[in-house]
C-alpha cells in the first residue's frame, strides 16, 4: 500500500471515520506489519495531545504564524512534485504526517505556555502565604513581648489588643493570654485578655482555660464579664460553679447576681 494512502487511511482510522472494508483493511495491516503500527502510534500520539490540550489559548498572532507557516508549507509541498495531484481539501491535506508534526509543536508551546503560567501562579501564592505567614509571627512576638512588660499596663494591654487581632491563637498565645487574665495586677489588662481569649473560644484549649478561670478568677470586674462570655459561649458545665458562687460568702453581691442570672440561662 503507498504511504500517502496508508498514513491518510491511518488517519481515518484514528478518527474513526473508515468503512468496515477499510477498517478490515488497515486492522489487518497493523497485526502483520510492524512498520504500520509503529507510525499508527505515532500519528495516535499526536493527535490525541491536539486533542486533549486545553491548558491555555494560542493568542491570535500565535494563530496567524501558525497558518501562514502551515499555508507556506503546503504550498511548498504542492509545488515540489508536478506528478503529485493538488492538495485534497479538509482533513487529509491539513493532517499529513509533517503537518501533525509542525501542529504538535504549536500545541506542546500553548502546554509550555499554560503550564508557564500556573507555575507563575503558584509560586505568588507561596510568596504571598510565606509573607502572611510571617507577619503573623512579628505581631505574636509583639504580643507576647508586650505582655510581658511589668513596667508598663497600658503596654500589656496593648499586647493583649494585638492578640485579638490574630486569626487563630496556639498554645503558646493561649497560656500567655490566661496568665494576663488571672495574674496581671491591672483589671484593664485582665478584661483585654479574656476579650482576646473570648474570640477564640471555639477552640478546645480555649474553652477549658476559660471554664477553669471561673474557679479561680478573684476579680470581681473580670468575674462578671467571664460568666457573661460563658454563658454567651453556652457552656452548661460552669452551672455548678456558678452555684457556688452564689453561696460564697466572700463573693460581691454583683458578681453572685451574674452568677444567679447564669444559671438561670444555661439551665
């Protein structure tokens, strides 16, 4: 069989488009004949990564170099032979073996080019996640720096104001946050604190440090507005607690009403 007839049957076949005495035809030559099948992978493989490449869109001065490349090597081709019939219209001139060829470097340059971009892509979403990443390091240890300031309470509250603002707080936020609350002499600094732990108490080891500072809160200004953010936090475990609180002898009048308004709503 002549390879211009071979490689446009191979074509059709790829394509799905021959008749059954055709199909029979080139199915036959592909089990006898090593050469068929290996240029049937071939002409297979490039059109598929045509077919399939859908990464990017060529721009249109990629489209028009491609088409007057593609017009200048048919016409070069036509004119090479005076034996050789015109070109056929449609897909058989356009899907010859070198045309494959030169439309398969368009294609793996468009892959290059979307692959390119999502590359680019990536590598300004690591650099934006890196810079985040570290600014949120700088304002904790701006925090942590802060509230440690014994010299200064408005400093400390200012510590514990930055770490409000911080979109999730680890152990070692947490600690330095229940600390202020239940040690800082400063009843400004302690209420900042427990307003810093309260936006994250949907966290578990948030939620415990707030329910034990109910037993061991002394402030009466911090006291009331920890019942309040437990209660606004549903926390029906603190409920005996509260109870006593409401006995203890030695708790502000203030402090035991919160406390009985408490139970009141949690139960």
């Amino acid at each position: 069989m002549e390879k211009e007839k071979l490689e446009s049957l191979l074509i059709d076949y790829i394509d799905g488009n021959l008749n059954d005495a055709d199909r029979a035809t080139i199915e036959q030559e592909l089990a006898q004949n090593k050469s068929t099948a290996k240029l049937y992978r071939q002409l297979k493989e490039v059109m598929d990564l045509m077919a399939n490449s859908k990464v990017a869109t060529p721009g249109l001065s990629l489209k028009q170099n491609f088409e007057k490349a593609l017009q200048a090597e048919i016409s070069k081709t036509e004119s090479s032979s005076s034996a050789e019939a015109p070109a056929k219209a449609g897909k058989q001139v356009f899907f010859k073996p070198w045309v494959l060829r030169a439309a398969a470097g368009v294609v793996l340059v468009i892959v290059g080019i979307g692959i390119g971009d999502q590359l680019n892509k990536s590598r300004q979403h690591d650099l934006e996640v890196a810079a985040l990443r570290k600014e949120v390091e700088d304002n904790k240890k701006m925090m942590l720096s802060m509230l440690e300031n014994q010299q200064s309470a408005s400093q400390r509250v200012m510590g514990a104001t930055v770490a409000y603002e911080l979109p999730k707080a680890d152990d070692e936020i947490v600690n330095a946050l229940a600390k202020a609350m239940d040690e800082d002499p400063n009843t400004n600094v302690r209420l900042t604190a427990l307003e810093a732990l309260g936006k994250f108490y949907q966290q578990g080891h948030v939620r415990i440090k707030l329910i034990k500072a109910l037993s061991t809160q002394k402030d009466p200004v911090v006291q009331i507005a920890l019942i309040r953010l437990l209660v606004q936090m549903k926390e029906k475990q603190v409920v005996n607690e509260l109870e006593k609180i409401t006995r203890d002898g030695n708790v502000m009048k203030a402090v035991k009403d919160e406390a009985h308004s408490g139970i009141l709503k949690l139960s």
